[in-house]
C-alpha cells in the first residue's frame, strides 16, 4: 500500500464521523462542533520508541497506550473524549501491517471510551515516534484543576501505586466524571506521586502530608513514591465530603510552603520522572 491507500483504509477502520466530528479523516482540517454549554479539554502527549516503550513492545499494546496516556489526563480534568488527532512515524522498515496494528489497538480503546479518531499525519524516522492530541469536553466551568485545594482538604488516590511501568493503562474516566465539581483539585499520576503531588500542591499554594500509601504486591517503596507510570488519579475533597468508592484515603492537605510534601514524618523531596533532569 502506497501512503493514500495506507489513509483509506485507516478511515474506513475508524467508521463514520459522529460525536461532534463533522468532517474526520480524509480532509486537510477535521471539523468539530462543540455543545453549547460547555468547556474544551485539549490535552497532546508523545510517546517515543526507546523513551516510553521499548522497540519489543507490540504494536496493538503501543497505539493502546498512546491514546491511554493522553486519555488519563481528560480523566483529570473530569472531562469527556470526543476525538483525537494521532501523529505517527516510523521507520520505512517498519512494516505497514505494524501501523495497522497499532491502529487497531489505539481504535478499540478509543471505541471503547467514545473517542473518535478525526485524523492526523503518517511520516517516517529513524525509530516509532507518535503523538496523540485529545479533544475532550466538560460542563462549562466545571473542569478540575491543579489549583483549588485548600488546608484541611483530604487527599485521595484512584488506586494502588508502584505499578509494573508496562502495564496496561485504565484511564479513570468515569470516576473524573463523578469528581467534577466536587474535587478541589486533581492530577494523574504519571511521573510519580513525590513529583505530582508537588505540583498539585504548587499549584494550590499548599502543602501536603501522607500518612498512608497503598502499594501493589511486589513494589517498592522507591516505585511507589517515585516510579510514575501509576496513572491514577490524585484529587483533594473538602473534609466533610462523602469518599468515592473505591478510592483510597492517603493524607491531608495542610497549609505550609507551596508545594512541600511530608511523609513519615520527613519531606519528601519531588523526585519523579523527569525528561530534562
């Protein structure tokens, strides 16, 4: 297949434009229509051959995971997918059936989260590189932030941490949904809860202390702390506030330096993934 077959076929995998996409795959701009009534969640997010997933990793798992990531951070926010943009290269001897595999991957969660794959751009590189870009929506007004908690606020997390960094990715969709306007403040845990954490607390001009941390059987204390790649969600709601079921109580938000967190008693310094570190 040539690039123009490569394109077609993808557009016919990804099926008619709906939910707000009026023009999808196939034109030099997709088209899409807004609600009234509501806010515009834009969210891009890379993943790198040799960076974020190794050149073994199949190529269903990889799609899957490019749009998940992108994914988890509409889940903080409490928004909604609608559509996304993917951006793929790879290198000319990857073979064609790899793209379509990936695909493959990337459209079943996408199908599965009511995401509609509205286009993107096909190149080649020296190793995989792609880029997914996510429009999600949410009630105007309600989008959750970084900024918001306050002293006394309690600190939740979605679910255990110290996670195996491949594992599949569950984007808490749902439970942001339920979270929007009710949440203080919210961010996925993606680099780590030391560095996360962090930045929720700079953010909302805070400071936290953790008295507990849930782990997975098998993690370490480090991982857990510091491993990233978790992608829960970490959100503060005002004490009297009924807990979401399943989520799981960690700390307390207390007033103190911007962005300081406490735990065991000790700080705890902000050391989570970081590409530029």
């Amino acid at each position: 297949m040539n690039e123009l077959e490569l394109v077609a076929r993808l557009r016919k995998m990804s099926g008619r434009p709906r939910g707000g996409v009026v023009r999808g795959i196939g034109d030099d701009c997709a088209v899409f229509r807004p609600r009234a009534g509501e806010d515009l969640l834009l969210k891009t997010d890379q993943l790198i051959e040799g960076v974020h997933f190794p050149a073994s990793m199949k190529p269903e798992a990889v799609g899957e995971r490019a749009l998940a990531r992108a994914l988890s951070d509409i889940a903080a926010a409490g928004g909604e997918p609608r559509c996304c943009l993917v951006a793929l290269a790879v290198p000319r001897k990857q073979s064609q059936q790899w793209i379509l595999s990936y695909f493959r991957g990337l459209l079943r969660l996408a199908q599965r989260t009511g995401t509609v794959l509205a286009g993107g751009d096909l190149a080649c590189d020296a190793k995989v590189h792609c880029s997914v870009m996510v429009v999600g929506a949410v009630r105007r007004g309600k989008a959750m932030t970084r900024a918001g908690a306050k002293p006394g606020d309690q600190l939740y997390i979605s679910g255990r941490l110290g996670k195996p960094w491949d594992q599949k990715i569950e984007p808490r969709l749902a439970l942001g949904r339920k979270l929007s306007g009710r949440a203080t403040a919210c961010i996925d845990l993606s680099d780590g809860l030391s560095l996360d954490l962090h930045r929720l607390c700079k953010e909302s001009r805070v400071a936290a202390q953790v008295d507990h941390l849930p782990m997975v059987p098998g993690a370490s204390l480090d991982r857990a702390l510091h491993g990233g790649e978790d992608y829960e969600l970490l959100f503060t709601l005002p004490p009297r506030a009924k807990q979401p079921a399943g989520t799981i109580l960690i700390g307390t938000i207390v007033g103190g330096s911007a962005g300081a967190v406490w735990f065991e008693g000790k700080k705890l310094a902000p050391s989570g993934y970081d590409h530029f570190a």
